[in-house]
C-alpha cells in the first residue's frame, strides 16, 4: 500500500504546476476489467455460446493506448485513446491447425479528466465501428451485407472514488448516433458498474489484483456482462505502468461486434497491459 502511495505522490508531484501538451501522468486510470476499454491485451479460453460449447480456442486480443494530450492545471487534462479489438477461434481440424479471425472492432476516443482529492471524473465521447474479418467470411460463405448496429457515436460520464487498495467506478452513457440506416437502430442507455481491489505483495514491484466490471446496454435490454478477473501485476521500475498477468470469466452478451446479440460465457487466462 505504502509503495503505492509513494508513485501516487510522485506522480502528482511531476505533474503539479504543469501546464502544456503531452504530461506524463493520466489523471485517468484505465477500467482494467472492461474488455472494451482502450489497453492491450490478449486472453486465451474455453467458451459457451448460448448453451453450446465452442470447439477448440476462443481468442480475445486488443492493441490499445490511452495518452494524456493537454493539461491545463494540477486537475484536468485531454486524454485521447484508439484500440482495436479482436477475437480468433483456434482448432484443429482433419489434422490441421485453424486459425480464423472472426471479428475486428475499431474505437477512437477523446476525454476530459478531472481529479478532486480521492475522485476521478472521466467525461468521454467515442466512434466505435465492427467489421467481419475475412476468414470468418469466407468460412461461413458470407456474400450479403448483414445489419450492423455496432457503429456508433456516444457519450459517457464516469466516477470513480479511490480509498487505500480499493477503487468503485460508475456512470452512465448515451448514444448519440444509434441510428444510420434502416434494420440497424441503436438503443441509446449505457451502464457500468465496477470495483477494483489491488494489494501490493512483499516484492515492493508486484500487486495481487481482483476486479469485477459490468456493462448494462439498453441494445442487450440490460441484460449485465458481468467480466471478474483476478491475477498479478508487475510495476515497471521508473516507469508508471504496469503488466498484469489475470485469470479472468465472463458472462453476458459477447461484448465484441456484431455478435453482442448472443449471450455467452468464458474462462481463460491471459494479459493485459496499459502502454
């Protein structure tokens, strides 16, 4: 706990009185839990899919980065972030092994962050865009244009309230684009709910992490995908990041493109990092 203090300080410490482009502190932590968040990670696991088991390797993987762009008092700053997220289905078949990319999700984002004692306020608007990917295409013999209600505009406002090890987040969206042709209509309410517990270990340069994240989409008649995940993190000397190493299941809705419509579960191990 100490040792986080210290690099809280140390990092408000660097940023106080700093004015300009480009500060080295995000006021902002990333939702480590939310799989749509802009980070980088990479997940292997063992999938259902609306009561039915996947064969083979359900493959989540997003490159993503979140980066301060303006400051303009020890509070508030610009953040822009960019990610893209996809998903591989991984199995062998007839002696061969397949690797098919299913789907690949583009976001981009700006925000205003605003910090007061122990809360962080994040007020954010992102275009997110789905596309099939080629292999599953091909696979599945795709020839017409399918309706996709996974491209879309909108407005969310996050709190976040952090006291010793632990860190509660919650708000609300709203779409502001849910509609650009007939047979792909959005419904535009957005929520999440989350929590995050982290404990530094007796190696100062590593933390036990446990987290639970929930998205609640008026699109999904607020059925929750619910992510909990546990594991350890690795702090970079010298350098205000950290890689985490996370056991992690989930339930809901695929939180990924143009198959948000199915319900589904997973277990798998896997990476995440911040960059």
């Amino acid at each position: 706990m100490m040792v986080f203090f210290q690099m809280s300080v140390q990092a408000q410490e660097k940023n106080k009185g700093y004015v300009g482009f480009f500060p080295k502190t995000t006021f902002f932590k990333p939702l480590l839990f939310d799989p749509i968040e802009a980070q980088s990670y990479g997940y292997f696991t063992r999938k259902r899919t609306e009561g039915h088991s996947d064969r083979g390797l359900y493959a989540p993987f997003a490159v993503g980065l979140n980066k301060p762009i303006y400051q303009w008092s020890e509070t508030q700053q610009l953040n822009m972030d960019v990610s893209v997220f996809t998903q591989f289905d991984m199995f062998g078949d007839n002696g061969k092994f397949h690797r098919y990319m299913r789907n690949a999700d583009y976001k981009i984002a700006l925000s205003y962050a605003w910090q007061k004692d122990n809360w962080q306020f994040r007020f954010r608007g992102f275009h997110i865009s789905s596309h099939l990917g080629d292999d599953y295409l091909l696979h599945n013999g795709l020839e017409v244009y399918k309706n996709n209600p996974v491209n879309y505009e909108q407005l969310d406002l996050i709190a976040a309230y952090k006291k010793n090890n632990l860190r509660y987040y919650g708000g609300i969206g709203y779409g502001i684009r849910p509609s650009f042709r007939e047979g792909d209509e959005r419904r535009r309410l957005a929520f999440q709910l989350g929590a995050v517990y982290e404990k530094s270990l007796k190696n100062k340069n590593q933390s036990f992490i446990l987290g639970i994240d929930n998205r609640i989409l008026a699109q999904n008649n607020f059925y929750p995908g619910t992510k909990i995940g546990a594991g350890v993190g690795f702090h970079l000397p010298n350098y205000e990041k950290t890689f985490y190493l996370l056991l992690e299941v989930y339930n809901g809705h695929t939180p990924y493109g143009k198959f948000e419509a199915q319900r589904c579960q997973w277990i798998g191990l896997g990476f995440s990092f911040q960059p």
